[in-house]
C-alpha cells in the first residue's frame, strides 16, 4: 500500500512539473504581423521568466499583462488597450491574430523563437536618411492629402525615429535602409504602423500601411527647416464663445461639469482623449506626474473620453482599467461610446471649430476662459518636441495660476 501511494505521489509531482514547464520558451521572439497582399509587419518581443512579454520599438518598452495558458492556447493582454494577442504555440512558435474586438478588426501574426533581426536585408546601404524630411500622404483621391515629418536617425543601415503630424506622431518606429529602399514599423497593442519606401537622392516614395485596414502613399523630401503647423492655432472657440461647457458621467457614474465647486475659481485642464489611443496614454501618464508633483489648490484636471466600443459598460470599464493602471488621480469622464468619430465629438463640444485629434488639451483661466487649445500631443518618440512640450506646458500653468 505504501508503495503504490509513493508511486502515486512521483506521478503526481512529474504531471504537476510537466504542467508548470508547458509554455513558450523564454527569451528573445521575432513576431509578423500579415497585413496581407505579401505585406508582412515585424517586431521584436521577449518573453520573461515572470510570463510577460516585453515589445521593443526602437526606445520603447511595453511591458504586457502576464499571459494566460491554457493547454496549447495562449492569450496576451496590454495593461490599457483592448487589443489582444490570441494564438495556439509549441515552445519555439506561436501563431494566432491579433484582434481588437471593438473594432472588428483581425490581423494574423506569427511568432518564432531565437531570431534576432526585426527586417532582414543585406546590411550594405550607400543611402543615409538622417535628419528632417517633408512628408505629403494621400488617402485615396489626390486632393485627400495630410502633411508630416519625418525625423530619423540612421546609424550604417539601422534607423530609428517618427513622423509628426498635425495631429500627433506615429510612435517609436524603428527599421532599415537595405540599399535604395526604407522599412519601417512600430507595434504598440493599438496601432500596427508599417511604412515602405523607394529612396532616390533626397526624395522618398512610398507606402503606410495600418493594420490591414488602411493604407496611404506618402512622398518626402529632405528640408531641415520643414515645420508643421502651430499646435496652438488648428482647434480655435467658435465666434462669439469664450468658454466650454459639458456634463458627462465619471467612472463613478456621477455627473461632472466646469461648473461644479471643484473647478471654480481654478485653472483647469480638459484633456479631450480616448483610453484606446496610446498618444492620450502618453499624455495621460505626463499628466498624471505633473499633476502628483506639483499639487495646487488652485489647479485641476479633467479628461473627456470618446470610446468606440458599442456599450456604456464596456466603455466604463475601459476607462477604469486606463485609471488603474495609470493612477490617474483626476475625473475621467465618459463624454461618447460607439464611435469615435471626430465629428460626432464635435457635436459634445459645438464651440469648437472641430475635433481634429486625440489628444486635444484645453486650458481654462481662474474666470473660466479659455486661453489656449493645444491639438495632438509630441510624445516621447519625438524627442526635442516632447521636451519643447513639457517645458512649454509648465511654464503655461505657472502663468496661468500666477495671475
């Protein structure tokens, strides 16, 4: 008897062992995303020996939500965004879609084991594309066209970088120059940006491809002295209006409104976002520093949510999530679900000439009049811009609460 109830034990603690070790091995990934047309979308991931994958574009580091596992299945989360990974593996592939629901949207990846390079060329280039490029994309017709900048930084044939636009930048974008040609992507769990070039002398041609949903030819040109437009004169007060007014619910389900005792008599400022939008999440995080380090009796800050996701429930639960693991201290107020349509945003703010982007950032005096309306946001991926920001930002408060 005791031998068949020792045998029974090894059994048990070998099954619980052989549980225990049935994942993905650890270390360094090389995961694709297929947008298809023979597209393909490259990243870099580890997986740790705590069960997070950690994604690498270019200076970023996005650490996910441990992973779920069951039998050959595997899940992957973003602490915020509601894209997730979901696949099946064995210890060196993993292969499943890239899904966000709320969006009806789904993108095949796969992912293998022990690769080290994110785009594989012949690591020879004469071609040197560092520095400030003036970009034109065009979405469908030609009279469908956007501007940017292009900032890159190439050391031999690796480059980093972003592209601003008027509405923000396309985030930690890191590839190659492979003789005469640029590829370059960024996967962040919300946006999956690929952009394909032909260089000749100090022009580009090419394409941007997000997701497999969208894509748009861009042109570029080399010009250091290239600028977009002020940031500061793109989203204005309509005639006649000196001040916003709006009344939507918190995560707690009260009504909040610019005119409620808390915001009286106090600089305020509205951050119109969206908890799936990873420019807002970098605002959202410098926000809530500035906010925690520089306390005020004189000074609050609010956020206006538009959510795309197609109930109340699923939006407030979004929005909890986003405060949670930002700790964010401030209201987060759901101002929209269902769509986050720029026009129908603008049909909650009618006294704004339009919502052009998210992030937009509101500044309100102690007399509850608007001074100044900051369109999108240079996040960390733009460097100097991003410093330019903050200092900009800090110096704009202390103004404002100094008179």
């Amino acid at each position: 008897m005791m031998r068949i109830s020792l045998f029974a034990l090894i059994s048990i603690l070998i099954f619980s062992c052989s549980q225990r070790a049935h994942h993905p091995e650890h270390g360094s990934w090389r995961a694709v995303l297929d947008l298809g047309n023979n597209k393909k979308l490259p990243f870099m991931v580890d997986f740790t020996e705590d069960h997070h994958f950690v994604i690498y574009n270019a200076e970023e580091e996005i650490i996910t939500e441990p992973v779920i596992i069951r039998g050959d299945s595997i899940i992957v989360h973003h602490p915020v965004f509601e894209g997730v990974l979901k696949g099946t593996f064995t210890a060196k592939t993993i292969r499943g879609s890239f899904i966000t629901a709320g969006l009806k949207r789904e993108v095949p990846f796969t992912m293998t084991f022990g690769l080290q390079e994110r785009f594989k060329g012949k690591g020879a280039t004469s071609a040197d594309i560092s520095g400030n490029w003036e970009m034109v994309f065009t979405e469908g017709s030609p009279d469908e066209t956007y501007i940017g900048k292009g900032i890159f930084d190439q050391d031999g044939n690796k480059v980093t970088g972003t592209i601003r636009t008027t509405t923000g930048d396309y985030r930690f974008l890191e590839g190659i120059v492979d003789a005469d040609s640029l590829r370059l992507s960024t996967f962040d769990m919300a946006h999956a940006f690929l952009f394909e070039a032909g260089i000749s002398d100090s022009s580009m041609t090419g394409t941007f491809y997000s997701g497999n949903h969208y894509t748009a030819s861009f042109t570029a040109k080399r010009n250091e002295q290239f600028e977009l437009p002020q940031a500061d004169s793109l989203t204005f007060l309509k005639e006649g209006y000196d001040r916003i007014a709006f009344s939507f619910p918190d995560t707690e389900g009260n009504l909040v409104s610019l005119e409620d005792e808390q915001f009286k008599d106090k600089v305020v400022v509205v951050q119109v976002m969206g908890s799936w939008c990873p420019n807002c999440l970098d605002e959202s995080r410098y926000f809530t520093e500035y906010y925690s380090k520089n306390p005020s009796e004189e000074l609050e800050f609010v956020s206006l949510a538009f959510e795309y996701v197609d109930s109340e429930e699923k939006a407030m639960e979004g929005l909890k999530r986003l405060k949670d693991k930002v700790g964010i201290p401030y209201p987060v107020l759901l101002a929209q679900y269902g769509s986050r349509d720029k026009k129908i945003a603008n049909e909650k703010l009618p006294m704004l000439n339009h919502v052009l982007s998210y992030p937009t950032t509101i500044f309100i005096d102690k007399q509850g009049q608007v001074r100044k309306i900051h369109t999108g946001f240079n996040g960390p991926a733009t460097g100097e811009k991003y410093d330019e920001f903050v200092a900009e930002f800090e110096a704009f408060i202390a103004q404002l609460l100094a008179e």
